[in-house]
C-alpha cells in the first residue's frame, strides 16, 4: 500500500503501539491484558509498519528473525516456572520482592513468565504473517 | 532437586525442546541433544517409577496451590510404568530417527516437536486434574498433527486430514463431558470429583457424562465403532513417527479410561457390559481386517485396534486378575507396536516397500537380523515365553472366572488371527523369494548407508526386542507392579488420601 498518511502515520504508530503493548503486558497482573495480548498488540505494531513500508523495511528495522523470539520467550517462561524450585518450592510457585517497583507495581516471577509469552506470541504471530506475505 | 521427581520427566522434554530451538538450523546437533535430551527424560522417569513401585504415591502441586483448588501432578505406580515405557519408547524412535529423519523434516522442528510430544504424554500419565489431563491431550495433538503433516506428501495430508477431524472431535467431547461434571459437582480434581460422585444422587447425568468420556477416550484409543481413522491414518507419516503413534498414542486413550473408569465411576453394571461388548467387537474386527491388508503398516494399524480390545476386555471385567492381565497387556503392547513400526520401517529401508507382495528373502540374507525381528513379531501373538503371553493368559483366566464366554471367545479368536496376521507378514516378507529382487534393488537405500548410520538403525529396535524379551522373561516382577497397580486402582481410596489429605509436598 503505497499511500503516504499511513507510511507516515505508521511510522508515529510504531512506537506508540510498542509503548502500549509494554503497557498493557505490566497491567495484566490484576487488570485485564498481560503477555497475550499485548504481545498481539506488539505484533500489530510491526504487521502494521509492514502494509506502510513493505515487509523487506520491517524485517530490516527487526534486525532478528522473528521466529528467534519463540525460543528466547518459552525460555525466559521456563526459568522464571524453574526458579522456585532452586528455592525447594514447588514447580512455578509465585515469588514475589516484598516492596512495589516504582512504575511496574509488585515485582515477581509470574511477570517474567508473562514476559516470556510475549515474546512467544510476538515471534509466532511474525512469523505467520511474515511466511505468509512472503511467499506471494 | 530431587523432591520434584514427579515434574522432570514433564520439564525435561520441554527445556530440551526449547534448547533445540535455538539450532533450528543445525539438523546436526539437533539430532545429538535430542537425544541426549531422550535419554535425561529416559533417566528421570527410570528413577520416578522405581520410587512409586515402592507403593508411594508422590505427589507435586504446581505453584504451591493446595490441591483441589491448584492443578496436581500425581506419580503411582501405574503412571510411574507408563512415563518409563513412554520415555523408553521415545528414546528409541528418537534414535531410529537420527539415521530415517531427512534433513527437510529435521528442518522445520521435528526433534522439537517429538520432545514436545512426549512432554505431553507424560504430562497425560501424571496429571491429577481432570481438566488438566484434557490440556496434556491437546499438547499431544496439536504436536502430532505437525508430525503427521511434516513433509507435505499426497497421501500424509490425506491421512492427517481424517486424523484431524476425529481426534479434534473427540477432544469436544471429552470437553463437554468435563464441562458437565463441573457443572454438576463444582471440582475438577480427580480425587475430589471421587469423593463427590459416590456422595451425590444425579445418578443419570453422571453416567452420560461417563458415556460422553467414554466416547471421547474410545475414538482416541481408537475402539470399535470409533477406530476407522487409524488405519487411514497411520501408515501415511515416516516409519519413526507411525512408531510413536502407533506404540504410545491410542495408549494415553486407554490410561485415561482405566483413570476415569476406576476412580469416578465405580461399579456401575451398565458401563461394564458395554465396555465387554465393545472390546469384543474391537477384537474381532481389528483383527479380521488386519489378516486382509497387503500393506505391513495398515496390518499393524488394525493390530493396535484388535489390541487395545484386551485391554478394554479387562477394565470392562475389572476382577483382580482381569486388571492384572489388561494393565500387563498396556505395558507389553506399548514396547511391541513401537517395536513392530520401526521394524516395518527397517524392512522398508532393506527392500524398498512396506506391501507384502514385494517383499520376500530376508531371512536368507539376513538370518539373525530376522530372528530379532521375529521375537518382536511373535511377542505381538503372545508365544509362550515372550512378553504379549503372560497378560493373555491372566486375561483367559479371568474370562474364565468369570464365565465371561464373549470375551473368551473373543481372546481365543483375536490371539489367533492376530497369528495368521503375524505370520503372513513372516512368509510373504522373510520365507518368501523376492519376487523381482533386481528391480527393486534400485531403491533399496540399506546398501547406500554407512556402516554407522546401519547400527543406528538398529539399535533402537535391539534395545525394545531386549525391553520385550524382559517383560517376557521376568514377568513374576513385572506382574508385581501390576498387582501393586491393582491395589492402588481398587482403593481410590488411598489415591484420594494421597492427593488430599497428606501431600507430600514440599514445604
């Protein structure tokens, strides 16, 4: 799509809808949102970005493969479901730091975990798309 | 570390999966840590079952939820056999697999995805939640319809299309049954559900939800009139991957059955009869059209149908023996239709066809190559000494208890064409002359492979002949852990005081 309000509106929307996916991934704890959907967020972003300015642009701001994100994310899921049980609890047990983080809220292992679905689904979803629009 | 036996046999599938991921690209070392992966998870469960034959039920509450309200992982001995039988067999197809696996299918996540497969079948065998076990049966779908289509051949996507539907189909119904039972007793947990079906009075809506995870389980486990997509199915992807299917697949059907059947709902007299009346019927036709297929795959597809008849049989009689012989039967059958797979896919490798028409002359050339294959062969029938006799003769002794004539007669008959089926494959693929040897030599691809890359291959098959020829041989202690199976399924009483009152739980 060769129109110049959404190259230029994407390229505005980008950012914007990175921040809101990030938003929308530390909000899920208690409200709705978390790793699901903001890492769909995410993925519209860059799909996004990709109908303005052709997919050759997309994948050259990602720099990596978006399938790279599966692994990394499930991995992150894993050590975060691991990590009580160096404490001797039992598999993926809540650990939680006493004191609220400014601006994240209570920090704990759940949210690494969450992290970890966002990348996943951030890396699935690309690569979808991305084999998808490929292979014209 | 230690503690946490229960959960490794799920994890380590998993972390090796995730590992192998990250060299999607390297189908080298793919195939080095899958299975370095395989043989960890073998180890893990090895050490789990070996703890629950102590008689322990050990328990683990994923993220320290106390259990009817958190999910839980139960190991007793049942289970611990199961995820040991699973580990080994995936290790073995693993192995086969180094050697069989092309690089295009190494390429887009076959090893991943065989971990991945197996992280869901022991997460099937040690889920104690029933919702639970409903996850783990997506797990095992969703990574075997990758196996089945990976490649992309005519007749794979044929195949994965049937298998698709009726496996997804019997997931909405083992769902709508879970729903039910939720809706009419507010748990999921297997041990509380117990509890509340035998305080509860709505005998009618609990037997149809026992009738919706009948059917659920039964087109899984592919029995009577619910088995039409096995053999439409199985023979379509490589011979390592019919060979997990075939050995393990219908075989998590079958647990959950004798789970469900034994825990929630006991004695009913409705459900017993017609689990008789369907394991006769599953018998006799699985085995009748086993002896008229050409193709050594489909012969085996309509075995696994006759088979898991017996172990039905079993559960529907559910005497002390009958359980003895059917959770025997379960243990033997694994190890030989895995076994019997990647044989067929061996001999495909030395003749270039899986059709018994165009097979012939392998004892000739290969005498103790065939003589290993034969004492896999034969298990399948259950020739004395080997390990498919034992559970047939406590299965023949219960019918006969019990005066059950069906299902006499239905042992007798299958046993015997499930002989004729069995030894049609010995003549027309061992006996037989080749009937055109020279021009089939051009695809014969055993003669190509380097001599490493020929003991790969046969390893795999060495390793569960040997796995068969000791459950055979040492069956006193196998029938051991059968009859400790048997008290543990008779008492639900002591897996619901495992789960609920003392956990074993780490602090």
């Amino acid at each position: 799509m060769n129109t110049i309000i959404l190259k230029t509106a994407s390229k505005y929307l980008l950012p914007l809808l990175l921040l809101f996916s990030i938003f929308v991934l530390l909000r899920g704890h208690y409200l709705p949102g978390g790793g699901f959907v903001g890492g769909l967020i995410a993925a519209i972003a860059f799909v996004l970005h990709a109908f303005a300015n052709g997919l050759e642009n997309t994948q050259q701001l990602m720099r990596i493969h978006p399938g790279f994100l599966m692994p990394v994310g499930l991995l992150i899921s894993a050590i975060s479901g691991m990590a009580p049980m160096l404490l001797n609890k039992p598999f993926m047990t809540g650990l939680w730091k006493s004191d609220p983080v400014p601006v994240i809220g209570s920090l704990g292992s759940a949210l690494f975990f969450d992290i970890g679905v966002y990348l996943v689904v951030i890396g699935a979803t690309l690569t979808i798309l991305f084999t998808i629009s490929e292979t014209r | 570390m230690i503690a946490h036996i229960v959960i490794w046999p799920i994890l380590l599938p998993l972390i090796t999966a995730i590992v192998l991921m990250f060299f999607w690209n390297n189908s080298r070392i793919q195939r080095v840590l899958s299975t370095v992966g395989h043989g960890l998870t073998f180890i893990s469960s090895f050490w789990l079952a070996m703890r629950t034959f102590n008689g322990d039920i050990l328990t683990l509450t994923p993220g320290n939820w106390p259990a009817p309200f958190g999910i839980i992982f139960v190991a007793d001995a049942l289970s611990g056999m199961l995820v040991l039988l699973a580990s080994l067999s995936a290790f073995a197809v693993c192995v086969f697999s180094i050697v069989s696996i092309g690089k295009g299918r190494a390429g887009f996540g076959f090893f991943p995805i065989l971990q991945l497969l197996l992280m869901g079948l022991n997460g099937s065998f040690l889920a104690g939640d029933i919702f639970n076990l409903y996850v783990w049966f997506e797990v095992i779908i969703i990574s075997s319809f990758v196996l089945i289509t990976l490649g992309s051949e005519k007749a794979q996507l044929e195949g994965a299309i049937k298998y698709v539907t009726m496996n997804l189909l019997a997931s909405v119904i083992f769902l709508t049954g879970i729903a039910m039972l939720y809706g009419l007793l507010g748990s999921l947990n297997l041990a509380d559900l117990s509890i509340k079906i035998s305080e509860s009075n709505d005998h009618g809506l609990i037997n149809i939800a026992a009738v919706l995870l009948l059917v659920g389980f039964g087109i899984k486990s592919a029995i009577f009139p619910m088995y039409f997509w096995l053999p439409a199915s199985y023979h379509t992807p490589p011979a390592a991957v019919s060979a997990i299917f075939g050995g393990l697949l219908t075989k998590v059907g079958v647990y959950a059955m004798i789970r469900v059947f034994s825990l929630l709902f006991i004695e009913d007299e409705f459900i017993r009869n017609m689990l008789i009346i369907l394991a006769v019927c599953s018998m006799i036709i699985g085995a009748l059209g086993a002896i008229v297929q050409q193709n050594m795959r489909k012969i085996f597809s309509f075995l696994i149908i006759s088979h898991i008849g017996f172990m039905i049989g079993g559960l529907g009689l559910f005497t002390p023996l009958a359980i003895l012989g059917m959770v025997f039967y379960l243990f033997h059958d694994i190890v030989a239709k895995t076994n019997a797979f990647l044989i067929s896919g061996l001999i495909f490798k030395l003749r270039g066809s899986f059709r018994l028409e165009n097979l012939g002359g392998l004892y000739n050339r290969y005498p103790f190559l065939s003589i290993m294959f034969a004492l896999a062969l034969f298990s399948l029938v259950g020739t004395p000494p080997l390990s498919g006799f034992w559970p047939k003769l406590f299965l023949l002794q219960a019918s006969f208890a019990d005066l059950n004539w069906w299902l006499i007669g239905g042992i007798v008959a299958a046993s015997f064409l499930t002989l004729i089926a069995v030894v049609r494959i010995w003549l027309a693929a061992f006996w037989k002359k080749h009937p055109d040897y020279e021009a089939a030599k051009k695809r014969i691809v055993w003669y190509d492979l380097p001599r490493y890359q020929k003991i790969i291959l046969l390893v795999p098959i060495a390793i569960l002949t040997g796995a068969s020829l000791f459950m055979g041989l040492n069956a006193a202690y196998i029938a051991d852990v059968c009859e400790l199976v048997y008290t543990q399924i008779s008492q639900p009483q002591t897996y619901i005081d495992a789960v609920l009152t003392n956990q074993s739980n780490i602090p």
